[in-house]
C-alpha cells in the first residue's frame, strides 16, 4: 500500500517544493549555527585577547560575556525561527500533499 | 507494588540510620542533612507514585519504550533538557564558572549548539521514520543482523560508561551531601531507577524527568535571583566583587587556558556537537511524541531550558566566588572549597536561603541523578530487548508482552551491573568515562544516523565497516590520549597528544562508510539505495510513520 502512496507523493510538484525549501532552511540555519560556533572557538584558540576587552572604558564586562550570552540567545532564537517557519509553511505545504492522495 | 512498599520502608530505614550517624558524628551537617532527607523522601514518594501511576498504563509494548506516543512537545522539551541538565553539568559547570569564571561559559555553549543542529537536521526525519530505537532508522533499509548489532552495541557502549561515570559520581555526591555511606547511595540509586523503569516504563522515566527539571530549574533561578538580588541587581557588580575576591583577579572575565589549542578545541566541538546527536537516550526521547511537528517543538522548548539553565549556572558560578569563597564556614583549613569545587553550587545554596534551601538543593541534585541513569537504562533495556532480542534474535517474530518481559529483565541486569560497577570503579579516576561516551556516540552512532537519512548510496556495508572502524577509532585514541596513558597508566607522555579523539575518529567513520558504501556491488547494496526514496519521502511527509496510536 505503502509504495503506491509513495509513487504518487513523489510525482506531486509539491512534493518538491516541499523538499526544497525545507533543505534550504534547514542547511542555512545549520551553517550560521556552525559558522558562528567555529568563528568563536577560533577566536578563543588564535585571539582571546579580543574577548578580553572591556565592553566600555571603566567597565569590568568583558567583550566576550556579551557575544556568549548571544551565541546562547541566538541558538534559541533560530530555532524559534525554524519551528515557525515549519508549524506554518513546511506543514501547510506537507497537509496539501497528504490531502492530494485521497 | 508489594516491592514498592517494601522498598520505601527499607529507603526510609537505611536513610533514618545514616542520618542518625551523620548527627551522633557531626554536628556541623546534622540539621541541614534531616531537610535534604525529608525533601529527598518526598521526592522518592512522589516519583514511586508517578512510577504507580504509570504501570497502570503501561500495557503495550509501545507504552513501555515510548509512552505510546502521548508526550506533548512542551512536556518532552522539559524532559530532553532534564536529560541534559544532569547532576554533572549542574554541580560541574557552576564549579567551572567558580574556579575560572569565562571558561564555564564556552562549556556550555559547546553543550547547547547541538541542539539546534538536531533541529534542523535530525529530529523530524528521526521521528518520522523510528520507532522505539534509533537503530530503526539506522537499519530502515539496510542489513537489520550488522546495523542493529552495531547500533546496538553502540548504545550499549555509550550507556554503560555513561551509567557507570554516573553512580560513581551519585555515590561520591550524596556522601557528601547526605553522609550516607558510598556503597549504600549507590545500591539506592539503583534499586530506585530499575523501580522507575521496570514498573513505569517510559512515562514514568519521563515524569521522573520532568518533575526533576522543573525543581531544578526553580532552584537555579531562585538562587540566581538572590545572587542578583545581593548586588542590587547590577551585574557589573557582581563582577566587581568577584574580580576582587578571585585569585585570578580579571583573568575570570576572559578565557583563560580551557581551550589551548586550535585542534583540541574543535575535537571537542566536534564530540560535543555529534556526540549529543548520537546519544541513544536522548535520541528515544524523539519517538514518545506523536508526530514530527511535536518532536520540533520539544527541540525548541529544551533548547531554551538548557540555554536559560547555563545562564543561571554562569550568574551561580560567579554568585559563588562572591559569597562563598569568602565565608570562612565553607572552606578548609587550607582555604579550599569543602568538597572540591563540584560544590560550589551546593554551598552558595546555603548561604542564599539557609539549611532549608540547602536541603532543597541537595535533594533535587540526587534526585537529578535518579531522573538520569533512569533514562539511561531505559535506552539500554530498549537496545537489548527491541533490537537484539526482538529484531535480531527473534527476527521481528515476537509478541509485545514477550519483549516487554526481555526488556524488564534487562533492566534488572543493568542495574545489578550498574551497582557492582558503580561500586568496583569507587576509586578509579573515571573523568574519562563520559568523554569517551561522548567520542563513541559521535563516531560511531551519529555517522551511521546521519547518512542513513541523507546519503543514498549508503550500503549495509559501509555503514558496518565504517562504523565499527570509527568506534574503535575513538576507543584506542581515548586510551593512547593523556587522560587514560598519562592519568591512568602513568606513561610520562602520551601517544595521541589530544583529549578528545572526535575529529580524528569521526573523519575516519564518515570516510570508512563512503568508501566501504561506493565500492558496494552486491545486490543487496543496490537494494539499498532503490529503497532510499520511499524512505526520503516518509521522512519529508511522515507519510507511513508510526503515528501515536498505532504504534
């Protein structure tokens, strides 16, 4: 039963839309997770002295406090971002698929 | 339930006696150790009713592995950070924080990126296509005898040192905190996780799991708010105070020696980042949901638990170095923390909220460790019972009570082996034990997970030898690296210079299965890869998935 239903999936032009949108999302919020990620390990490994700069003359905050508390915030945020855009687009798209088999 | 009770007695009794031997031999720890009793007794009473609760619901197999599917999003999202937030990352981070303050950070963020990775990549497909096991979507469409045998096994690895890095670290923390005697704290954490897990399954580990996260995450704001609260809620400070107290001065404010150099460093972002991705106990947790836009919604609510936890852990850690290393009732003779300072945690509890908020702290730590190891054991029972017994041995031809049976004696068998390992590796260094855990989920599960969902051309080959060449990869390096060949057998150097072995071993997986998969000519390769597409579009469209009910 199964195999037929998968026939017709994939013979559906939104089956492909579907596919290729969510392949885009998915892949450019990993490399901005990834990227920022390495971009700050590297940093700590080759530059922490840029990390240790004060965020204001007198202030005892380091630079580094800041981006870290971001890079936690951000890592919530994008993933708020890909949840949204999945509940309301991604399952809109997935729903009219289903539907087109019956 | 007859053991039930029995067992509530018997805990009462053994925790009545030590702390009657904790009063007679110290008069320092006797009145807050009767608050963290009687907080840690109503927890025990709390979750053994949840576990009853549960066992009334427990009937089918799908109920036992996976709650038959009826978590919601925001609860599994508590559980799944619950997983994460163990007593380890707790006591352990805010003690990073509060002996060299910036570090503490990078940790956790090193923890916390994987998350959004599993989003983005895993945790639908995962969904869709599993259904007890992460074997399942491993061995989808390939060989079921090699792939769940390694998956298996992979489990089995990872929980057991995993297990073993948790009742002796449980035994060493409720000594400390309870003065019960080791071998007794860790015959009671065991005897309670395989009570949790054999009568209550999956939704009672769950609970377990939830109830915990959400004492500790209260917990961790509360003190949070009073450290703030202390510095009249300006957080420069608190700084201020800290760089003045630190022997480090304003080294806390920037990284320190954490992360030398640039290879280690990304070795380790590497098994932090795979190695959450290939937990199996963390990964099962993907099929109690009932579809894949559940399963997105528990990544993103864990995702801001566990980021919101290490911000609270960084405010504690620092909170610490302010009060703490400066109270002469928490230090020794020689002006170090009591206990190592693991503890820093539990002993700005103290002095924020007194003995009662103490008692609180120590109670929910132990009871932190409980909500663990029982999903720990859990994922090895499942490993066990459903893909070695069921689909390996049985080869899928079993009934549900059947397996069910196979996974509760397995359970037993985890905890009797838990207990006797916790018990044997008192005194051994077993730091690492979780990096190893960490190494073999990454290199070994996550490779094989990954590609079975995204790469074609994966063949029952590739995925065995590559694989199997990237978990003994992982081993022999963690042993050859210093902390086993330098800390362990006393060798004055180590063969293999770095801590982490992930970005060698993981390399060596990913291209063993490539290549091992490319130069596949067997038909059953072919096969294989013909069988990807309907596999591709159940994952995309959760079209033929295991939905909540018929599991």
């Amino acid at each position: 039963m199964s195999a037929d239903l998968y026939e017709q999936v994939k013979r559906d032009p939104l089956f492909a839309k579907l596919t290729q949108s969510r392949t885009r999302w998915a892949w450019a919020l990993s490399a901005l997770i990834l990227l920022m990620y390495f971009a700050f390990i590297l940093l700590i490994a080759f530059a922490p002295s840029v990390l240790a700069k004060p965020i204001a003359a007198g202030s005892v905050i380091t630079v580094g406090i800041p981006i870290g508390v971001i890079i936690i915030l951000l890592a919530f945020v994008l993933t708020g971002v890909y949840v949204h855009k999945a509940n309301t687009h991604f399952d809109a798209l997935n729903q009219k698929i289903k539907d087109n088999l019956q | 339930m007859k053991q039930l009770v029995y067992f509530l007695l018997l805990g009462a009794w053994s925790i009545n006696v030590s702390a009657a031997e904790v009063i007679t031999g110290s008069d320092a720890g006797a009145s807050l150790n009767i608050a963290a009793v009687v907080m840690f007794l109503l927890f025990v009473s709390a979750t053994l009713g949840v576990t009853y609760w549960a066992a009334q619901r427990t009937h089918s197999a799908a109920d036992y592995y996976s709650a038959g599917g009826g978590i919601t999003g925001f609860q599994n999202g508590l559980a799944i950070a619950g997983d994460y937030m163990s007593a380890a990352s707790f006591l352990g981070i805010s003690g990073l924080v509060f002996m060299s303050g910036y570090d503490g950070l990078i940790y956790s963020i090193g923890f916390l990126i994987g998350w959004p990775l599993i989003l983005f990549l895993i945790a639908e497909r995962l969904r869709n296509l599993g259904r007890y096991t992460f074997a399942d979507v491993a061995s989808y469409r390939l060989g079921q005898l090699p792939i769940r045998t390694l998956s298996a096994f992979g489990s089995l690895a990872v929980v057991a040192l995993y297990l073993i890095a948790q009742m002796v670290g449980a035994g060493k923390l409720i000594q400390i905190l309870f003065g019960l005697p080791y071998e007794l704290a860790v015959v009671l954490v065991g005897v309670l996780m395989v009570l949790y897990v054999t009568f209550g399954g999956m939704l009672a580990t769950t609970w377990v799991q939830i109830i915990k996260a959400v004492l500790l995450l209260s917990g961790a704001t509360f003190m949070a708010f009073m450290v703030l609260k202390n510095v009249g809620f300006d957080i420069n400070e608190l700084f201020t105070q800290a760089i003045a107290v630190h022997p480090k001065g304003s080294e806390i404010m920037a990284p320190g020696g954490l992360v030398s150099d640039p290879v280690s460093a990304i070795s380790l972002g590497v098994a932090l980042i795979f190695g959450t991705a290939g937990l199996p106990h963390i990964l099962m947790r993907f099929f109690t949901v009932a579809d894949a836009k559940q399963a997105r919604r528990s990544v993103f609510f864990a995702t801001g638990f566990i980021g919101y936890f290490y911000i609270l852990t960084f405010i504690i850690g620092f909170g610490a170095i302010v009060l703490v290393s400066t109270n002469p009732a928490f230090l020794n003779a020689t002006g170090l923390l009591l206990g190592g300072n693991n503890m820093a945690a539990v002993h700005l509890s103290a002095a924020v909220g007194g003995d009662l908020f103490l008692g609180f702290i120590s109670a929910v730590a132990f009871a932190t460790i409980l909500a663990v190891v029982a999903g720990l054991t859990l994922a090895g029972a499942s490993a066990i019972s459903h893909d070695l017994y069921a689909s390996v041995i049985k080869k899928g031809e079993v009934s549900g009570p059947m397996e069910m049976r196979v996974s509760r004696i397995a359970t037993v068998a985890l905890g009797v082996m838990a207990i006797l390992l916790g018990i044997l590796f008192e005194k051994q260094n077993i730091a690492f034990m979780v990096g190893l855990a960490f190494a073999i989920a990454a290199s070994a599960n996550f490779p094989i997970l990954l590609l079975s969902m995204y790469w074609k051309n994966l063949t029952t080959r590739g995925a065995f030898i590559g694989g199997f060449a990237g978990l003994m990869t992982a081993v022999v390096l963690v042993i050859l690296g210093p902390i086993v060949w330098v800390d362990i057998f006393g060798f004055a150097d180590a063969i293999f210079p770095y801590k982490y072995p992930a970005l060698f071993s993981v390399a060596v997986a990913f291209i063993g299965i490539w290549f091992f998969s490319i130069t596949d000519r067997s038909p059953e390769a072919q096969q294989a890869r013909d069988l990807f597409e309907h596999q591709y579009i159940r994952s995309q469209t959760g079209i033929g998935a295991h939905g909540a009910n018929d599991h």
